[in-house]
C-alpha cells in the first residue's frame, strides 16, 4: 500500500470547486428546472442506509457532521432494515421519492438503471478515478460500463472471499491442509469432512441454505464453465452434465450431515454466529467476517485460507467487489451537492474508519502506514488474493433486474433439493430456463449488448 502522499482529499475551497465541477456527471441532472427550484434554498440531503446498526448510524451522523462544519450542507440519516430495503427503496423509486443518496446492493443496479433511478458518475470517475484501487477500476467500474454502458456508482469498501478456518482444530487433529494448485474445492470438502467431530458438537461448516445461498455455488458452478454463466448467444451454462454433479457434490456436506441440519435455512448470520460460537469449523464468506472474528475469537483459534482452485483447471475464480456502493437519485434536488458528500465519504481518513468498522477493504490508494492493511494484518490473505495477476472475478447474473430472484427463487429451488423435493437437473433447470429468458430478452432490448467475461486484475484493453 502506497504512503500517505497526498492531503485531505477535500478542503473547504475544495468542495465549491467539485461542486461547480460536476454539474454533469455523465447524464442529466435535472436541468433548468431543478436549478430553478433552488434558488433561494438552503442545500440539504437525505441518505438511506440499507445495512443499519448503532455502529454504522454513529458512524454516518458522525461524518455528515463533519460535512456540514466543512460545507454548510446539512445531511439526514435515514435506514431501512436489510430484509425490508429492496422492497423499500422500490416503492420509492417508483414514486419518485428516493433520498438523494442510496447505499446500494450491487444486485440492484440493473433495477435502477432499467428504472432510470439513478444518475451516472462517469465524469467522476474520470477525473477522481487514479485515486482508486486497482480492483475497483478493474472490477467493480469495469463490470458497471461493460453491463450498463455507464458508471453509476461509488463503493463503499472492498470484500474479496476467503475460507474461515478453526485453525486450533486443524492443529488439534494434525491436519495437513493443501496448498497453491493442490487447495482445489475438493480438498476444500475433504477439510470440512475431516473438521466433523459430532461427539464433540463440532461440524465442519456454516452452510448457508436461506437467501443468498445460490452465489458461493454460482462461483464454484463456472469452474467447470471457464468462469461464464451464458454462452455468446445468452443460453444458460450451469446446467450442464458435470455442472450438475458439481452441485449434488456441493450439497453432499449438508445431505451426509458434516453440518448442522437446520442450516438449510441459515443466512449471514447464522453462518458467523455457528463459526464464532464454536460450533462450524470452516466459513466461506467476505473479508468483512475477519471484524466479528477479532472481537469474539482468539488469534489462536482462527485463520484464513485463499478460495480454492478449479478442479478443472487450477484457475482461481473468487467473487469480489464492494458490498455496496453509493448513488445519486434522479429526482435529487442537489446532485452536485450529493456527489460532493460521497467524495467526503470516501476520502481516505473517512473511508479507513469505515473500513475498520465494516471489516472491509479501503478503496483509495492512500492508506498510510495502517497496520490493519500491512503485510501482517488481519486482511492480509485477502489482499494476497488481489494483488494476483490472474486473480479472475466471474460473471454475475446478468446486467437485467434478478432482485426477485436472488429474493426467492435462488435458494428456495436450492432448499427444495436440500430437502429431498426434487432433484439437482431441476435445480438447475429451472433456474437456467428463468436466468436465459432474461438475458435473451436483455440482449434482443439492447441493442450491441453482450454476455458479460470474466474479469482480471489487469485493465481493460482500449
């Protein structure tokens, strides 16, 4: 990580500048109209918080303080719970009353750009965009203009995926855990068979069967697909012959009982708590679960091992990117003075306390001489992973709206095998069949679209 090269991003005179700078920030913004409603008014802004705690509401009262000493443009804190946001924030999207700045699920972009919700920042990002990291220019920015033409959002943070290990049991049973070409997923299910000990009440792994279920096994799916989910005409891969061993393969560590039977129904935090609390000895998740280790575990009693390898091929495929971001409403009264507050969000010394806090990544280069992100930090194994070369991010879903299917559909047909009610093809299927209309449909409506690749580390090619 670079040294502190360079002052606070933003001083005072500063913020009237970008204020006066990004007008346009790569779309309309409301034009004469709007400019004419605020005459005479004083600037002020809404900001909904999707993921709320006491922890985060501190946080953000604190910072937009911090903004309004410095600007004079006051800022109401405003939340939703998690379960209720998609929900939420459509009704008042479709109303037209969105706060001017949204934290925004990445699962959600292809709804409010469809919608025409949000505002793109692509004028931002070309003027702000060497103050990046590189995983955010090419992943996050990439994945943005290649599906949606545009950039429309800023991230928060950064989570890559690693593999929570009890490493006081893999001490405790003298096992030898694979590494480099030969920590593939399979050894990856070997570990957590060898981490079952059910007279001691210990299982090998928090599995996760509720909402969210179908993404770990979306990334594992494309190694056996060279890392695509459609072929170039839009046509569902997963549900090939070897993608539907891989997902009966998947599912044997809950049907053979190496974890806990209700996990079929546990989401996020039932995954953490079980890790933590002593009772799962592996947790496949984001960097952001290494903060509810450090407060809950002993340094001794956990570790982290980099996603496993393809089977296949040894290639390295890990789902990364932010777990939200920040955007700017269509109907906001102040874009520039909204843009102006999420450049305040994610100065460095701003976005290091959330980071910290969050247990992600920072997104700017300048992060100093903090040891959480030194080579001896916490968060160390995560950045391993992304400072590979060939580290490669796979597709998503699609750049068409699946909130209603990551909402349900997703892991209801997962749990639907789980529990004996039909089988893997089915699984597959009818996901496939629900995923390709879709994207043939988003293809056939725009125009010179194309399936998304694989990302790397490396940037596009002009």
């Amino acid at each position: 990580m670079k040294k502190r090269v360079i002052a606070a991003l933003l001083t005072a005179s500063m913020v009237v500048g970008l204020l006066a700078g990004c007008g346009s920030s790569g779309g309309d913004s409301g034009g004469e109209s709007k400019e004419a409603g605020k005459q005479g008014k004083e600037a002020s802004l809404r900001f909904i918080d999707v993921n709320p705690s006491p922890e985060r509401q501190k946080y953000y009262e604190g910072v937009f303080q911090k903004f309004e000493e410095e600007t004079g443009i006051s800022v109401a804190y405003e939340s939703v719970p998690w379960d209720d946001a998609a929900d939420k924030l459509t009704v008042l999207g479709t109303s037209g009353q969105l706060p001017d700045v949204i934290t925004t699920h990445p699962s959600w972009l292809g709804q409010f750009t469809e919608a025409d919700w949000i505002m793109p920042v692509d004028d931002y990002v070309e003027e702000h965009g060497d103050e990046f990291v590189e995983a955010v220019k090419n992943i996050n920015w990439a994945q943005e203009k290649e599906k949606y033409g545009h950039v429309y959002s800023i991230p928060d943070g950064f989570m890559v995926k690693g593999i929570f290990y009890r490493k006081d049991w893999v001490e405790e049973i003298g096992y030898e855990i694979p590494t480099g070409k030969d920590w593939t997923y399979d050894a990856y299910f070997d570990l957590i068979k060898a981490l079952t000990d059910k007279e001691k009440k210990r299982y090998g792994n928090s599995f996760r069967g509720a909402r969210g279920a179908f993404d770990p096994l979306l990334t594992y799916l494309q190694t056996f697909t060279g890392g695509y989910t459609y072929d170039e005409e839009g046509n569902f891969l997963l549900n090939s012959p070897e993608c539907v061993e891989a997902l009966e393969k998947w599912c044997e560590i809950y049907k053979d009982g190496y974890v806990p039977e209700d996990s079929v129904n546990w989401g996020f935090v039932e995954m953490v708590d079980n890790f933590t609390g002593g009772l799962t000895g592996t947790v496949s998740n984001d960097s952001e679960v290494a903060k509810a280790c450090e407060e809950k575990m002993d340094p001794s009693q956990w570790g982290v091992l980099p996603m496993p390898v393809s089977t296949v091929d040894g290639k390295l495929l890990n789902s990364a990117g932010s777990p939200y971001s920040y955007t700017i409403s269509k109907t906001s009264e102040y874009p520039e003075e909204a843009l102006a507050l999420v450049d305040f969000l994610v100065r460095p010394e701003n976005n290091i306390e959330y980071c910290k806090m969050g247990g992600l990544i920072p997104i700017k280069n300048d992060v100093g001489d903090d040891e959480t992100y030194g080579e001896n930090g916490p968060y160390a194994p995560f950045l391993a992973q992304l400072n590979d070369p060939n580290f490669t991010v796979p597709p998503t879903y699609g750049a068409f709206n699946y909130t209603d299917l990551h909402q349900d559909m997703f892991h209801t047909e997962l749990q639907k095998y789980l529990l004996g009610q039909q089988s893997a093809e089915d699984v597959l299927n009818h996901i496939g069949d629900e995923l390709t209309a879709r994207m043939k449909q988003y293809l056939a409506d725009n125009e010179g679209a194309e399936v998304e690749k694989p990302k790397t580390m490396q940037p596009a090619a002009e």
